[in-house]
C-alpha cells in the first residue's frame, strides 16, 4: 500500500503524553500531523483503541474501532468505545489519510489509565500527625504559630509474590512529597497544586512497579502546611482551608495469579516530625540537619518514639483526577556574581529574577546555622531591598548536622527572587 505524505506524532490523551490516573471517562485524544510536502493537509483519520497492548499490535481495537472518519481534526478527538471502569488502562493509536486520499503510517502506540471515578474506592482515610505543634526553640514559630513542622509519615508492609504493576495514588490537604523504599517518587513538587481544598482536592497517580521488591516494603510521605494551612497573600493570615495538613494514599498491588492488595493510610500508619522545622512559602524554610532521621522511609528502620496518626473519615469533597503538567524543577541557574557586602555576608546575583529556590553546599561544624534572605532588587547601597515583601519573612535557615559536606535545598517552598543575602556560611 502506498502510505500518504503524512507522518502522525505526538499522541496526547487529555492534553497529556500517557496520563496515568485520569477521570475523564470519554476523555479527548490529540495529536500531530507532518509532511515534507507542501500544501499537504489531513483529509481523515482512524483511532484504534484496545485493552491489551497485543491486541492493537494487531490492529485490533476491541474498545474503539472509529473507522474512517472524514474530518480534518487532531485535537479533541471523543473517546467513543466501550464504556471503561476505574484503574482500567488503555492503548490506542491512530492514522490519518492526506489531500491524495493515502494513508499513513500508524502513530506509535499511546496510553492512558483511569484512575477511581467513584469516590468510594477509596479504602482509607486521611490521617495527620496528631499534637503538631511549632518548635519552641524558633523565636519565629513561637511568633507565628502556623509555622509547623513537616511530618513524616511511615508504613511498613511485605510482597511474596511476584507483581505485575503497582499503582500509588495520593493527595494532601497541603503539600506532599511521596517516598518509597528510600527515594522519592516522581519529580513533581508542591503537589498537589493549589484549589479550593473545600470544592476539589487533586490527586496524583504514580507506576511505582519498579520501585518495589520482594520482602519488607515502605511507604511514606513528607507533608507540609503548602496553601491549605500555611500563610497565603500579603494580608498576613493563614489557615484558609484548614488548621493541620492531611495525607491520604493508596497504593494498588496487582499480582501476576490475578489478585491484588491495597495498601491505604488508616490507622496502622505512624507519624513524627523530623529536620523540617517549618517550612512555608511567604516565611521560608527552617531546616535542622542535626534532626534528620536518615533511613526513615526505607526497610530496616526502627521508628521508635514514633505516634500512631490520627484519622478522619474522607468526606463529600471530590477527589480529581491531576490532568494538568506537574509543577517541577525545569532549570539550575549559575549566580553571574557573588560579593561580600559585609564581613560574613554575601549577595548572591543570579543575573534574572526567578521562581524556586537555593541548593546550597556547606561543610562546617555541626550547629552552624546560615541564612539565606531573598530579594528582587537591591538598594542604593547594595543591600536587599525587602519592603515589598511587607509581613513575607522569605528566609531559609539551614543548620549544619556536622561531618563533611552537606547540602541544602528545599522542598515545600519557594521564592521570587534574583538576589540571595547569605550569612553565617562557614566555608
């Protein structure tokens, strides 16, 4: 067959290359046309979509066959088959005929995966950290009593069979980062994003299949205030949506004999407070390395002196699908200059304003405390020029835990700036 001048890429479900965890059930598929001939245009296409990945290698489309669609579209496309069911996957390709009536090629193959669509299947419940309070020893949380620490979250469990795919679906009311066996899991940050908490809460789905292994597994997260209990806009107040951060997480085993396990948080999770005294995106982050629980989130560790978490029920509030790109680190910036404006101060200049944040390299004694300030522009005189920032502390402290290079970046908050004041940097 004499294939057309047209070349189909870039196939996208719901905006998205291979979304994981979706809830649109009739979701819209996309996709690019290319020739190398001029004035070539899409005069029809064909989308197969299967339930196995086989299946479509043999061009069969056991949940949607559109056949021969006379159209010029490629996006928006309406999913059309057969109706789907929750955590249900799907592979799907499409052709299209050009202005000379010939086909092309088949795109590569595509996916997408449902997530829950009833809030139902969920199992768990969301937990907290119960009797979070600020560290005394910071004059700030003392001051400011929303300033709490990040909590730790752990749960233990074994697999002795072999897996076929694991699913880890997650969501906070206010900011997470999830962990397993020792790493974090995926490279999003601050998720899951800012809604009304009160309206809709969005969830995450992650392929954690090869992060598993056979034998004592752990789950956990950090959790911070974020925008749900943290300090929001110029106003000074806090607490819009709610007083103590939640977490709530499922995981979905699926073993090759064709059962499956889920591991939900419930009241078999266990909870502490680690180096993360406080961190907030309009005050900053206060960290104490000398705290650090190394090996907390992976087999082997013993969490003693660690408390049961509090639970409470899931509620009426709808649990959504995240369709939209994560929030990640997209570049590192080299400063353009670095000048000590006071004995044991620097300004740090990145040449450009931005948003993010400072990973910062240190050895020194433990208990070295450094600073770090933020500021858009300076003064007449070179120093930071803050009085916009109105009640915004925009301050990272860092407490060396001693014993070699260490490094500092944070994960639950951000800054705009293009200027950094640091202080009390030993070397």
């Amino acid at each position: 067959m004499q294939h057309s001048g047209l070349t189909v890429s870039y196939p996208r479900t719901e905006y998205v290359v291979n979304p994981i965890g979706i809830d649109v059930v009739r979701p819209r598929l996309s996709w690019l046309v290319a020739s190398d001939e001029r004035n070539q245009i899409q005069t029809a296409y064909q989308v197969l979509a299967a339930s196995a990945p086989e299946l479509l290698d043999a061009n069969t489309g056991d949940l949607w066959d559109s056949g021969r669609v006379e159209s010029r579209d490629t996006a928006h496309i309406v999913y059309e088959g057969v109706p789907l069911i929750s955590r249900q996957e799907v592979w799907w390709k499409v052709r299209v005929w050009d202005g000379h009536g010939q086909p092309s090629a088949w795109s590569e193959t595509a996916t997408w995966e449902l997530g829950f669509l009833k809030l139902i299947e969920w199992q768990g419940a969301w937990i907290e950290h119960p009797g979070l309070v600020p560290d005394p020893a910071i004059p700030e949380a003392k001051e400011l009593d929303a300033l709490l620490p990040v909590s730790l979250f752990r749960r233990s469990f074994h697999i002795n069979r072999p897996l076929v795919r694991a699913r880890l679906y997650a969501t906070a009311r206010g900011v997470y980062e999830p962990r397993l066996n020792g790493s974090r899991v995926g490279d999003q940050v601050l998720a899951p994003g800012w809604t009304n908490y009160n309206r809709r809460l969005q969830v995450q789905a992650f392929d954690v299949t090869d992060a598993l292994r056979s034998g004592e597994n752990v789950l956990g997260a950090e959790l911070g205030t974020g925008w749900y209990a943290g300090y929001v806009g110029w106003k000074h107040s806090c607490r819009h949506y709610g007083s103590v951060s939640q977490l709530l997480m499922q995981l979905h085993l699926d073993y090759a004999d064709g059962s499956g396990e889920v591991i939900a948080t419930d009241a078999d999770w266990l909870a502490t407070s680690g180096a993360v005294r406080y961190s907030d995106f309009i005050m900053g982050e206060y960290y104490d390395a000398r705290l650090e629980q190394r090996g907390w989130d992976a087999p082997g560790f013993d969490p003693v002196g660690w408390s049961a978490v509090r639970t409470s029920n899931i509620n009426a509030v709808p649990l959504v699908g995240d369709c939209s790109p994560p929030v990640r680190a997209l570049e590192e910036i080299e400063p353009v200059s670095i000048r000590e404006a006071t004995p044991g101060t620097y300004i740090v200049d990145l040449g450009q304003n931005i948003a993010g944040w400072v990973r910062l390299k240190v050895t020194g004694e433990a208990g070295t405390r450094v600073t770090l300030r933020f500021a858009e522009i300076l003064n007449l005189d070179g120093s930071l020029y803050t009085s916009n920032l109105r009640s915004a502390r925009a301050t990272d402290t860092y407490i060396l835990h001693g014993g070699g290079e260490e490094v500092f970046e944070p994960r639950f908050t951000w800054h705009g700036f293009r200027y950094v004041e640091v202080s009390g940097y030993p070397g």
